[in-house]
C-alpha cells in the first residue's frame, strides 16, 4: 500500500532524455542540472524500440553514461518500465495488441497507447523488456525507484479477449443470468438473458447498470497491470528502492485508490495553465481535463493526489513552461514556477519533477516547453528553476511526515464520476450530455471552499467507510458529499452516523437518489437522510437561466450568489432555510437548508452553486480560517499543516502587486531564517511565495 516516502528531504528534477539528445550533450546537461539544484531525473520509460529495436534484440547499455554521470554528480534516478508506446515491431508481429475503441475497431498506430495492455501477446513482450532493463540497472547505486509504465488507464479497450473477460468478471458478481436480469431490470425494452452468451458488446449499449459494471471491471485492468509490473520489478528492485507509476487522474480506467494499493508512494502530474491561469479571481476556460486553470484548481488536484492514498505523493511531470499543443503557448510570468511548486508542496508533495529537461526539436510535443529552449541556452525558465532548486535545497528536511491542514473533508465518488460521464444530470453549453458532470460539482463546491480560505482534505468513499465515525468527526468536523449518486445503502448510512455522531454534514444534489447500481431508489429523496435533514423532494430540474440566491441573518450571502445547473424543489419540514432562491415559477424556495440531528448536523444545498454561493457556504461552515488568522488579502493563499515538531504555514501571493500578511504569533522564514514576531506585517513581493514555521503553534491550524 502506498504510504508516505522513506526519504528524507524534496526530490528536486525532470524527466531526462538523453537519447534525444544530439551527441555530446550529456557531460553539460548534467552539469546544468546539478548547478540547478537537482537531485533526481526520471530516464528511460518511453523508448521500448532504443531499448529493444528488433525483436529480441536487446540494447541496454546506452543509459549507463547518464547513470553514471547522475551518479557523480549526486543526482537520484527513477528508471521507468518502457511498456507504454510499443516498437514498430511488435505492432506489425502482432496487430491484435492494438486496443479496439468499439468492437472490431482497430486502433491505427503512430501514437503511443495504442494497444490493449491487458492482450496476452503484448503482456509477454512487455514483461520481457521490463525484466531486462531492471535486470541491467537494478543494483546501479543512482537508481532510488522505478516507475512501472505511463500514464496508465487511457482507454476503455473493447477487444474481444477483453469483452470475454468482463462476462467472467459478473459471473463472480452474479449468481446466474437471473439473477443479472433482475438486478440490471432488463426485463425493459426486452433485454432479459437467456444465457450469458446473449450478453450485448458495450457499444451502442443503454442500460446504466451494464455501464457502470463495465466501467468497474475496465478499472480491475489497469489495477492488474500496474500491480503485475511492480511484482516484477520488486523480484530485482534493492530493498531501499520504491515503485510507482504517474497517474494523470482523468485517464479513463483510473480508480486511483485503487491503483495505488500495490505501489509504495503515490506519483502523479500536474499540468496547469500558467500566466493569468494562475491569478485569482480570473475567470479562464479550460480546454482538457487533464489540465486545470485557477488556483484552486492546482490545490484541488494536490488534495487528489493526497487523497489517493491519505499520504504525501510525488510529482513525476509538471509544466516548466507552455504545455499542449502548439497553439497553447502561455509560459510564466517571473515567480510564478516557484508558486506552484510550493502549492504542491503545501499539500504533501515530496517531489518536483518537470517534463522535460529540454525542449524537443521533433515529434508530438515539439512545442511543450522544457526547461532549456530549443536554443538548449539557459534562459529565464532555467535560472528561475535553479531559484526554486536552491529553495528546495534550503528547506531541507523540513517537510518530512508534513500533513496538510484540513477545515473540511469533501467525499468523492468515482463511481459517480463514471455514471455521469455515460448519463450526466447536467447539459453542456450546446445543449448536449456534460460528460464532465461530476466533475462540474465537485469543482464546484471546492473552489467556492478554497476561495473562502478553508483548508480541504479529500477522502475516496472506499476510504470513508473503512474509517471510524467517531475519528471522522474528531478529524474532520465539516464533511461534504457533492453528488455521491452511486451509492449503496451502508454508504448512505455511514453519512447518517456521522451527523448523528457530531459531526456537520453538507449533502449536495443528486446525493442519496441513486443505489450501488445506479438505479434510481425506490424512497423519498435524499434516501437515509430525509428525516434527518428536515427536507424531502420528488421533483427537480435543469436551470438554463442561473437562479439568484439570497441569505438570511445566520448565512450571510455574497453579491451574485446563484445556483446553476440544476436546482431539486424541497419539501421543507422541520429544518431551517437559511438560503432561498429568488422568486421562480417552478415554486422552489429553498437553496441551502439546515438542521440540527442528534449530536451533529445537517445541511442540503439543493443546486450546483456558482463561485459566490460555494464561498459564502464555505464562510458559514468554516467562520475560523487560517487566512483570516494570518489577515491574508484575497489575492494571498495561506496554507497550514504540521510535522512532528513544527507548525508549517504557506503564504503565497498570486497577484502582480505587493500584499501583505500579519503573523497571528511568531514565526521563522525557513528559507532566509528571517524572525517574526507576533503581530509583524510581512510584505510579500508580486507572485512570490514563502514558507513560515512555528515549533510549538499556539492554534491548531494557524
């Protein structure tokens, strides 16, 4: 299982390829790299064919010079498993490796990930490769882990050895095709069994409880074959050695808490769009998934990568300069490489990797800028990093065993992120399925918390059921669950015994409609919590005009405060309206309820609240926030935790001009060994941040 990483101090680096490279290159590529604080590179995941050019011919000796030379210079390797972009080769030797995207539809190739990593034909070329490099390299003193593939998870493959594998899947889910038929209710529109032969392809499937079946059992492959490539690497691996893989948490096969479980430290990339994508209050759009843009977006993927494992977490890629394609170009303004480093460190990060070392001069990514140009003179971006390498080197081991300050803990489904890709509840701009639904209000609620100043802590609801009640509420005294759809009854009844317990729960839409299968329940909404919430409804609706939102006396509402989207009509009994929306012919009245229930309580945000809605529910439930205690300007991020002899506290100032913060006790900037004392105003420089400790913090979370 994935845990916290047994070295000590921040790796600091980038993916290297020297084998990109023109000849020569490498005495002064690593001469730049130790000049610029480095202390880590991640080599060899991407070239199976330099590895391997024909089949069973074997060229392992080309990295032994970057070892080496990494290994003079106090530069740590990660030495990755190359399985991820397969040779010419072997996709001529073998075409039914390539992963079909809907039955007999052949991937073509030129890509990388093309093919069905779970075909047995591609598994015994890989695990050969895998074997041979780690065999060459495993006891080189430069190599302190591995990572076992790339990026796992990117398709859902429909191969037929892989559709036949999914029928033997329910087979150990379902007694009989009886017993299918009456849990999926195929007696609608004729769909019921006669024998498991009569099981339709997923293609033009309609059915919501196939759908997130198929879904699950797709996430048993890519867990099957990271958890194959570790066994295999852990038969030559050194014991002082660890093994991951980088996940980029939107792949489609990605159950993260689930991949994680046969890795020692959880790895993944962060992507972000740099100059105003990282400014407060700046509204930008976000072109993919796989990359956010807004500040909040940067803590949130840090919390979900925390949130994989409840541990620290290594950052394998993230964008030294421009990211995408070649019309995304949006390099950095000066400061803004070393904010967002300290934001992932503020959040548990352990590792800052960059992709890449240099800039490519051909292929895909000729235009994802590394750290050198395509000059290959060190510029800007290089003394910048070599700033924040010389940053890193100062604050040492300060960091081991942090953990993060948390306000409040969000609940998230990913069951319910796969049922709303398929059957979303909200539309897209044109009117057509949000695939990115879950997404959407999760994000929501987040980003209005996060803007508020509040601290949050993810937690999987594999995680949350495994957890005590009572350590939930003492840890946690504010627990959201935005749209947990998917959900079976212990689940829901868990989020009962933690109101009831003590501890203050925040249910929002669609949470408690649907069963473990995605079928609608057969009870008032929101099942398990109606009578303890106050609020009960059968009716709901999609909002295409954003609805205004007022407040009261004890919810203080900001100006422009709405709810979007979708908006449930709640029957109010005996709880408190604390917020209402304006008037509507539809006769909903009631946006934010609450009501106390046993020892806790519990509140219902009945719509999708836009950005002034989350941050005045975000104030309301956490009144005392670090960024107040800290007298934190809008425009500046303050972010606590603690190890075992330190209070930590992150200001960050995303902002183009000079703010200010007011220590609430005194402190030391670990970096300058500067003293504040109590009650000093400390100036921070436009897009700068600093990192603060306290020995003994007179509060928790200051």
């Amino acid at each position: 299982m994935a845990s916290t990483p047994s070295f000590s101090g921040i790796l600091f680096g980038a993916a290297y390829y020297s084998e990109y490279q023109p000849a020569g290159t490498l005495e002064r590529d690593l001469d730049l790299m130790k000049e610029a604080g480095f202390t880590v590179i991640r080599v060899g995941e991407s070239v199976w064919s330099t590895w391997e050019p024909r089949e069973g011919v074997f060229e392992l000796d080309w990295l032994q010079p970057v070892l080496d030379g990494a290994l003079k210079r106090g530069i740590r390797v990660i030495l990755g498993t190359p399985t991820y972009a397969v040779p010419p080769w072997l996709q001529r030797r073998h075409p039914e490796i390539a992963a079909e995207s809907a039955t007999r539809v052949r991937n073509s190739w030129g890509a990388r990930q093309e093919m069905d990593q779970s075909e047995p034909a591609y598994r015994f070329y890989a695990e050969r490769i895998v074997r041979k490099v780690v065999a060459r390299y495993a006891h080189h003193p430069a190599v302190i882990g591995y990572q076992v593939d790339n990026e796992p998870g990117f398709q859902l493959p429909h191969n037929e050895q892989t559709f036949q594998r999914f029928v033997e899947w329910l087979k150990t889910r379902y007694a009989s095709v009886e017993e299918l038929n009456a849990e999926w209710g195929l007696v609608y529109w004729s769909h019921r069994l006669s024998d498991w032969a009569d099981l339709w392809r997923p293609d033009a499937n309609s059915v919501p409880q196939y759908q997130i079946e198929w879904r699950r059992f797709q996430a048993t492959l890519a867990v099957e074959l990271i958890s194959w490539q570790a066994e295999i690497v852990r038969e030559y691996a050194r014991p002082d050695q660890f093994v991951t893989t980088c996940l980029s948490y939107s792949r489609s096969q990605i159950s993260d808490d689930e991949i994680v479980t046969s890795l020692d430290v959880v790895a993944g990339n962060p992507y972000y769009k740099m100059q105003n994508g990282l400014e407060t209050g700046v509204e930008l759009p976000r072109p993919e998934l796989w990359w956010s843009t807004g500040v909040w977006a940067l803590f949130a993927w840090a919390d979900r990568a925390y949130s994989s494992a409840q541990s620290q977490f290594l950052v394998t890629e993230t964008n030294a300069q421009s990211v995408g394609e070649p019309w995304q170009n949006h390099p950095p303004y000066s400061g803004q490489i070393k904010q967002a480093a300290f934001a992932l460190l503020a959040r548990g990060a352990r590792m800052i990797e960059y992709w890449h070392w240099h800039t490519l001069h051909f292929g895909a990514e000729t235009y994802w800028g590394g750290i050198l140009p395509h000059s290959q003179v060190p510029g800007r971006i290089y003394r910048e990093v070599a700033e924040l390498g010389a940053s890193i080197a100062r604050i040492g081991p300060a960091l081991d065993a942090f953990e993060p300050d948390a306000d409040v803990l969000m609940l998230y489904s990913t069951d319910t992120k796969w049922s709303f890709e398929a059957y979303p509840p909200l539309p897209s701009e044109d009117g057509g399925p949000n695939r990115s639904a879950y997404a959407h209000v999760f994000d929501s609620f987040y980003r209005g918390l996060f803007e508020a100043g509040a601290q949050i802590r993810v937690q999987h609801v594999r995680q949350f059921l495994e957890t005590a009640v009572d350590e939930l509420v003492q840890r946690f005294p504010v627990l959201i669950a935005p749209a947990i759809y998917v959900a079976d009854d212990g689940t829901l009844a868990r989020l009962r015994e933690y109101a009831a317990a003590g501890g203050h729960l925040v249910a929002g839409v669609r949470t408690g409609y649907g069963d473990e299968l995605a079928r609608a329940r057969h009870a008032v909404a929101p099942a398990f919590l109606a009578d303890a919430a106050g609020i009960d409804y059968d009716e709901y609706s999609n909002i295409d005009v954003s609805l205004a939102v007022t407040g009261g006396d004890e919810l203080h509402i900001e100006h422009g405060a709405a709810g979007t989207g979708w908006l449930e009509i709640l029957r109010v009994d005996d709880a408190d309206v604390l917020a209402r929306f304006s008037k509507n012919e539809m006769g909903a009245v009631a946006a934010v309820t609450s009501k106390s229930f046993v020892n806790g309580r519990v509140t219902y945000v009945a719509t999708v609240p836009n950005a002034p809605l989350a941050r005045s529910i975000g104030r309301w439930l956490v009144p005392d926030r670090a960024s107040q205690r800290w007298a934190a300007h809008s425009k500046v991020s303050i972010a606590t935790g603690s190890t075992p002899g330190a209070q930590i506290t992150f200001a960050t100032n995303w902002s183009g001009k000079v703010a200010d913060i007011v220590a609430p006790h005194a402190v030391r900037d670990i970096e300058t060994g500067e003293q504040y004392s109590a009650g000093t105003r400390i100036l921070l420089r436009p897009r700068s941040a600093i990192l603060l400790e306290a020995p003994h913090a007179p509060h928790p979370g200051a």
